[in-house]
C-alpha cells in the first residue's frame, strides 16, 4: 500500500506537459495562465484627476481658507474621455472631473467640495493642496513592462481586471482536461427512475463533476455501468475516446463483482498502483492507457469524494500548468477532539467557522452524505491517535 504522497507523485510524474491554448479575456476567468505576461502600457496612461474639481498650480492656494479664498479664473473644462489639450496660466484653474486628463501647467486638483463658483468664469478655492493631490500620475499603478501575472496563474476577476486595463485581448492558458465520469454498480439508478428493492440513486458523478468543473476540468457524465466485465470494458472504451482521464467510482474493491481494474487491463490498459494507505479510500486505482490515464475510486460517495481531492484534483490542476496543486489550507483550532483509533491516517470531514473554530462534520463513515454536505475542510489524524480540543490544526479546506 502506498503512502498518499508517494502515490501523488508517481501520478504527477507520469501526466503529459501542460499544452497551451489561446482563449479570449472574456473567457480567461479562472483559467491557468501558460506564459508570463507584461505589459504594453503604463497605468494610468496619462495624468488624470482623482476628483471632480478644479485643476490648479498648488504653489498659488497656498493660503485658501473658507474664511480667506483664493480666487482663480476659469480656463476651461476638460471632461473624462477629452484630449485635454489645455494649459493653464498663472492665476488660472481647469474643471476636471474624475478621470478628466490633467492640464499641462496644473500640478494638483481641488475637491469640488473645497471650491465655489462664484461667477461662470471665477471659482473661489476654500483649501490649500499639497502639489500632486488628488492627481493619478502616470504609470504609478503599473509601468509599461512590469511582470503582470506569472506562468502557472490562475487568473481570478482582479487578474482578469489588470490584463483587460492594460488592453489584453487574449491570453495563452493551460488547456483543460475532459474528465468522463463513470459510475459502475448494478444497484445504481438515475433520478426520476423508480427504485426497486436493493437499488439506490447514484451519486457520485453529479458530486464528481462539481469537483471537476471546481478544479478546471471539463467534466462529461457517461451512462451508468452496471458490474459485468463486458459493460465495463466498453464503457472505459468510450471514456477514453472522448476524454484525457477516465474517473470511475465503484467496483475496485476486493470482491467478484468488482471489474473495472480487470476491464481496464484487458483493454490493454497498464495498472500503475492499487491501494493507498488512506482512510477513507484505500482502494484507489491509477491506470495509464496511451496517453489517457485511469482514476479508480472507491464507490462510498465519501471515499470517492476524499481520494478525488487528495489524488485527482491535483492532477487536473497540473494538466493545466497550474503552480499551486494542493488544496488550500488554513490554521484552525479544533472545537472538539478528533479520534482516530485505526491504522491508516483519517482525513476526517471538518466544518470550520468563520473564527477559526473546528467542528466534526458529524458521522465520519464513509458512507455519509450529510457530513458530507455539511462539512468545508478535511483534517488529517495520524494513525492510532487522538487529537485534542484546542489543538491547532491544518485544515485543507475546499469551498
Ligand atoms: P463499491 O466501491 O462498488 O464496492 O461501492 C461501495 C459502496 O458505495 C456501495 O454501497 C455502493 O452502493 C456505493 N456506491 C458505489 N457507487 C456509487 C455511486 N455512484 N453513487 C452512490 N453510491 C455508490
Ligand atoms: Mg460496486
């Protein structure tokens, strides 16, 4: 059996290089960036104001107050979107709005609400302001050539905010994997079916393909796979044609009806490893067949749900380019004790709260769904130990 982190490894090891493809900005939400990118133009582009107000050569307002004003002339106005091609001369002012280009000769901006119109030609400034006040200048947010965003990225809405500033039209990012979601298990049935006696709704395609879709990945849900080795061998067989990854649960345990690692042998497909010395998911399977690969989960909704994050949610990540594969994890402190008397290390479902606080789940079988549901993190408990009320711990936390 192998430990989580030397199976995770042999599965990075064996995955193809990240390919590129180009895709709108539009479209780049959330998507892996493949190359660095730096940009073609200074942020702000040109000096503009800050305000709505009125542009000014600071060194004359020295001496504004409400009580002693200083009067100026009006130039004119620019408004955002102008060229702004005026200069203002001594004694003189500009009516600038947010966003309005700055005169040439103004070194600062007055607020509106420091001002008075006295005439439609004369404003009476109430405030003294330092010179560069309430002015962007050119090129101190980004400067043409700075690194915006490294290769292995994901590009989240500030990202996607940045590269449309600096007039990024498209970008080259990590394509994504088609993941085809297979559920073998002759009790499974679709919604909307009745149930006869010893039958269930399946579950673990809808819960995989909102990891999937999570991590990147383009999830496609096949037909249901009931336990006979011909059903599973041409079902794997259409996963593979249509898709990178084959993510089966169910059916790799140690029983008779269990096919899918013999289905996938048969059709030529090499086993790399069963087995990983976790809990829940022991019986997990990585498979590699040309160049598609394998992932065999347990068919226990939790198991399935728990080896997918550990095992294959990284991998989707990579496929990608992505730098960052594991989940993300937080500090907590644990409300409760967490137990684990068995000999493998548990990832017990956790709720952690906005201060930090670390509840069980609830019912840590790994057939329960509404732990599940309830839970936001996993936390590791090595094997035959307990960890205490007010230990702090690591969460991996996933939503
Ligand atoms: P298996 O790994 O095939 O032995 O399945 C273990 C347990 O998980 C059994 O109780 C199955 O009925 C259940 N199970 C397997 N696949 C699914 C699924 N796709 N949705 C819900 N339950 C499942
Ligand atoms: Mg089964």
């Amino acid at each position: 059996m192998l430990e989580l982190e030397v199976a995770l490894q042999q599965i990075l090891a064996a995955l193809p290089a990240p390919v590129g493809e180009t895709v709108a900005l539009s479209d780049a939400f959330e998507r892996v960036l493949a190359g660095p990118l730096t940009s073609a133009v200074d942020l702000p582009p040109f000096n503009n104001s800050a305000m709505d107000g009125y542009a000014v050569r600071a060194a004359e307002v020295t001496t504004a107050t409400p009580a002693a004003p200083v009067r100026l002339s009006l130039r004119g106005r620019i408004a955002a979107g102008e060229s702004g091609d005026l200069e203002i001369s001594p004694g003189e002012c500009v009516r600038l709005f947010t966003g309005s280009p700055l005169p040439r000769g103004a070194d600062a901006v007055v607020m509106q609400e420091d001002t008075r119109l006295e005439a439609a030609d004369r404003v009476l400034v109430c405030d003294a302001v330092e010179p560069g006040e309430s002015v962007r200048r050119r090129g101190t947010d980004v400067r043409r050539g700075d690194l915006l965003a490294e290769a292995g990225e994901v590009l989240n809405a500030g990202k996607v905010g940045l590269l449309a500033a600096t007039g990024v039209e498209s970008v080259s990012v990590g394509r994504r994997p088609r993941v085809a979601l297979l559920a073998t298990g002759s009790e499974l049935r679709e919604a909307g079916q009745p149930l006869a006696a010893g039958q269930i709704y399946e579950s673990n395609r809808l819960t995989l393909a909102a990891l999937v879709r999570r991590a990147g990945g383009l999830p496609k849900l096949m037909p249901l796979v009931p336990d006979d080795p011909e059903a599973t061998r041409s079902a794997l067989q259409s996963a593979f044609a249509e898709c990178d990854i084959a993510l089966t649960s169910g059916g790799v345990s140690v029983g008779e009806m269990d096919f899918v690692k013999a289905a996938f042998e048969e059709l030529g497909g090499q086993l790399q490893f069963w087995k990983v010395a976790i809990r829940p998911g022991k019986p997990f399977v990585f498979g590699r067949w040309h160049d598609k690969f394998l992932f065999g989960l347990p068919g226990n909704p939790v198991s399935a749900f728990v080896t997918f994050l550990l095992l294959a949610r990284p991998v989707l990540r990579r496929w990608q380019g992505a730098k960052e594969l594991a989940l993300p994890s937080i500090p907590g402190v644990l409300a409760e004790s967490l137990a684990n008397p068995g000999d493998r290390r548990h990832f017990m479902r956790v709720r952690v709260d906005d201060a930090g606080q670390v509840f069980s789940a609830g019912a840590q079988a790994s057939h329960a769904l509404r732990s599940l549901a309830a839970a936001n993190g996993l936390v590791e408990v090595p094997p035959h130990s307990t960890l205490a009320a007010g230990t702090t711990v690591t969460v991996r936390h996933w939503d």
